[in-house]
C-alpha cells in the first residue's frame, strides 16, 4: 500500500495516430490544466494541484489494435497519484468521485485537443474544464463541496474555542453524537492536546500548501 498518495486509474482508446494523441495530451495537459510535463519512455508525468492536493499524473500512451474499429487507436492509461491528506498516511476523503471525474474531463479534454488540432480551430469555448464550470450539475457539485468543506471547518473550529474554554476554565465540552463535557485537570490536558494537534496541523498544511495553488 502507497501510504503517500491514493491511487486513481481510467483508460481511453481514440482513434488516431499515437504521435497525434501524444501531442494533444501534453498540450492539454500543460496549457489547459497548467500542470509541468516530464517525458517518459511510454508517454509522459505531469505534476500539479487538485482540489488543493498535489497531484501526479502518469499517462501511459500505446497503440492498440482489435477486432473492432473502436478499438483501433491508441490508448491512454492514465494513473493518478493524489497526496493523501494526512502526515501519516491517512486515507484520502475523494469527495463525490471528484478525482474520478476529473480524469474523465482529463480524457475527454485529450479528444478536445486532437480536434483542434486535426481541424486547425483553436476554440477555447468547447474546453471540456470551461464547458464544465458553466454546467448546472457542475454548480451543484462544487456545492456540495463547500458545503462539506464549511461544515468541517465549523466543526474544528467549535472544537478550538472549547479546547481554548477548557484550557482556561478546566470545563471541557466536546460536540458530538455523544456530546462529553470534562473537569478538572483532565479537561486542561485534553484541551491542552486538542491545541497542540491544531497547532501541528496548521503548521503541516502552511508548509505543503503554496501560496499560489491551480
């Protein structure tokens, strides 16, 4: 098991020539998305940021051949590589398939790009990542994101101002299904760690964060 990063794996077949689609994914992936493109000796790595999580994307390119003429082509595999979202490890929260999604507007931003560049057009208005941000489901898909987002956030910090409370007072009270209230000196030193783990993760997330994230 990765204990650094989640894993994420699509494939696509489009039916034109391996050298083409080559071209159109690095284009895609390095114009469109912004992300910084290594060759590789089956296709190419780009690296960047997801939904502020960095990310590396292995797309491995091959031609492929079958029966039937969807199969004719060539293919892109596409793996993910997402940073978990904890220091040791703990399991990525991919919220309503988001990363799932996004590979899938990946590919088809892939076919996006063959087309321009088979037709010579150079259309940004038919971008699958600019026809996505002015779709309804897509609005209430990043909905529910914030509002995931903001209800955890509420939560951390209701649970701060108590650890803070509890710390000063020695009465702890924590939110929950089974809410628990603490006395004592064992309120101030479950408050005290409560801080202390805050303090830590803030500190984590300032240092993996950039200042400019895309």
């Amino acid at each position: 098991m990765d204990w650094k990063y989640k894993h994420f794996h699509q494939a696509r077949v489009f039916p034109a020539p391996r050298d083409l689609v080559t071209e159109a994914a690095r284009t895609f992936m390095a114009e469109s998305l912004g992300w910084q493109v290594t060759n590789t000796p089956d296709g190419f790595t780009a690296q960047g940021y997801s939904f502020s999580h960095r990310g590396i994307a292995n797309l491995h390119i091959q031609s492929a051949a079958g029966g039937a003429s969807s199969e004719s082509g060539t293919r892109v595999a596409v793996e993910l590589l997402v940073e978990r979202a904890g220091w040791r490890g703990y399991m990525l929260f991919d919220a309503g398939g988001y990363y799932n999604i996004q590979i899938r507007k990946w590919l088809d931003g892939i076919q996006w790009s063959i087309h321009q560049k088979l037709t010579g057009s150079h259309n940004e208005s038919t971008n699958p990542l600019v026809l996505a941000e002015n779709k309804t489901a897509a609005y209430i898909f990043n909905g529910c994101l914030v509002f995931i987002v903001v209800t955890f956030a509420l939560y951390f910090l209701v649970t701060f101002i108590s650890a803070v409370v509890g710390l000063l007072t020695g009465h702890l009270f924590l939110l929950g299904r089974g809410s628990l209230i603490i006395h004592g000196i064992w309120a101030r030193i479950v408050s005290a760690f409560i801080l202390m783990f805050g303090a830590f993760l803030a500190w984590r997330i300032k240092r993996k964060v950039p200042s400019s994230v895309k």
